[in-house]
C-alpha cells in the first residue's frame, strides 16, 4: 500500500528543469536554490566612462603615440643681418623684398603618457622659397646686393620642442581636460640670397641659438567616443642672454616664442586616430655680437592634416 501511494504522489510531481530542483535538503531548512545573477553589461548602453576609453591603445605602464602631420605655412616678417660695420636694411619676408610663397613642411611627435605624467618630443621642418627685386642697393651678411636685378631666395628653418605635460592638473571632468606643460623649445634656421645677374650670393645660419624655456596649457574637450576638439597654447623666450659661441665676440640672444593651435580629432579605430587643425605662431630672435647682428622675426599662420598612432 506504501509503494503504491509513492508512486501516485511521483506520477503527479510538476515537470522541473535540473536547476530549478533543490540542491541542499535539510529537515530544518528549506531548500535552498541557486539562480544566475544578470549580466550588468548585457544590457547597459555602450558609451565611454571616462579619457581611458576614448584614447588610442592602452597599456598598463604607458600609452605611446606617433604623430606624423604635414603642414603649410604662410610666412610674413622681417629679416635684418649685419656683418662688420654694415647697415643692413631690413627686408619683408612675404612682399617683394624675400617673396616667400606658401611653405611645405612636416611635424612628427612621440609622446608616452602614463597616469601621472606624459613626456613628448616635437619636431618640425618646413622650407619656404621666393624671389624678389629690390628698389635699391642693400647689404645682407657678407653680399652687397644690386638694385633693381632679381634674385631667388630659400629658407630652411627647424624647431624642435621636448617636455612634460601634467595631465588634468588644472582641471578634468567627464568630458574635459585641461593640462599644464612646460619643457624647452630649439629654434634653427638658414636664409639666403641668390642674385645670378649680379654674381652675389650669400646664406646665413640662423643656429647658435640656444634652447629656451616654454610653457603652456592644453585644453581637450571631447565631442563624442569618436570625436575630440583639442587646443594647445604655448609662450617661451629669453631676455638678452649670452651664449656658448663666439663669433667676433661673444653673440648675445634674445627669444620670444607664442604659439596657439585648434585641432579636431577623429577615432578612426584602437590605434589610429586621424586630425586637421589650424595654428598661429609668432616667433622673434636677435642674435649680436660686436661682429654681427641677425634679426628675424615670423608671424606664421599654419594649417596641417595628421595621423596618430598608437604603439
């Protein structure tokens, strides 16, 4: 009779899949079931939680950039060298006393950020070339040139920039960061004149300047996970200072470097992020001695396309 009545009271049990039965009996406890907890990310929203998801590769120890941008600058300024007792004039560098036209160049860039601070290094070359004809006989370093007959003219010119930026020092939100930096700038430039009509040439090199101290803020504003509006503002110089060289005495140099630049940013992927941007710089410097007096001065609107890529 007992084994009948189990077998009815089985026969008549709800179906129930292996992990809806108890896995702990006890005649004191109820049972006890074990359920799957929700995947919190199942559901959630993609969307960037903070810088880390929106920069390129990252690394426990560092992230590693390489930046390759091609640039074109318009230059406008001034240039003056004297040599002896010489009495240069001065000559514009963008009407018809140089002519420079539009100047191609190129800026690459490594930079190594960790948590606590990010290490660059900048270079850059652009070469500016023109030709120009004078109203009247002028002097520039060792030529004496003649009024009136053209001549061509290049310029290669070179800066260098290397320091450390603090990130969100000044102030990071969810989606804005503004970093301080400071590091050391290197100016380095040749100009020279070339008049085939009057047999007179002459370059001057523009490189016993010496590196001077910069400073500046970077401002990044992020528009979306794949966009980013980033600005970078940087001033540096020196008053008149002596340098290492010697030439006809010791050359003094003077510096006043400014610079601002506007960029926007675009993922492309992980690694690649490509941008285009707009700049300003201004830079002035003066190098004297008893024996020479060079003095250039460039005011340098600049624009430039670019690609980063993370290591």
């Amino acid at each position: 009779m007992l084994f009948a009545l189990a077998a009815s009271l089985l026969l008549h049990l709800p179906d129930r899949a292996p992990e809806d039965l108890p896995v702990e009996m006890s005649l004191d406890d109820p049972p006890v079931r074990v359920e799957a907890w929700p995947d919190p990310q199942e559901d959630a929203p993609e969307r960037p939680r903070g810088w880390g998801d929106v920069r390129l590769r990252r690394t426990d120890d560092a992230i590693w950039t390489l930046t390759f941008a091609p640039t074109v600058r318009l230059i406008s300024g001034k240039t003056r060298v004297r040599e002896q007792a010489s009495k240069p004039v001065w000559l514009d560098l963008a009407e018809h006393d140089i002519g420079f036209g539009p100047a191609p160049g190129f800026q690459l860039s490594v930079r190594v950020e960790t948590r606590a601070i990010a290490w660059f290094l900048d270079v850059e070359l652009f070469r500016a070339q023109g030709r120009g004809m004078f109203p009247q006989n002028f002097a520039y370093d060792e030529g004496s040139f003649v009024a009136g007959v053209p001549y061509k003219t290049h310029a290669d010119l070179y800066f260098a920039r290397a320091g450390f930026e603090v990130p969100g020092l000044i102030w990071q939100g969810r989606d804005t960061r503004i970093s301080p930096f400071f590091g050391l700038e290197y100016p380095r430039a040749s100009l020279g004149i070339d008049q085939p009509g009057a047999s007179q040439s002459t370059s001057e090199q523009y490189a016993q300047f010496i590196p001077v101290p910069i400073a500046g803020v970077a401002v990044e504003q992020r528009l979306s996970s794949d966009l980013t509006l980033s600005g970078r503002m940087l001033f540096g110089g020196i008053p008149n200072m002596p340098t290492p060289f010697m030439e006809g005495g010791r050359l003094y140099a003077r510096v006043l470097s400014l610079r601002a630049e506007m960029e926007v940013s675009w993922k492309v992927s992980s690694t690649v992020r490509m941008f285009v941007g707009v700049g300003y710089q201004y830079w002035t410097g003066r190098l004297e001695s008893h024996e020479d007096g060079n003095s250039l001065r460039m005011e340098m609107p600049l624009f430039t396309i670019g690609i980063d890529i993370g290591l």
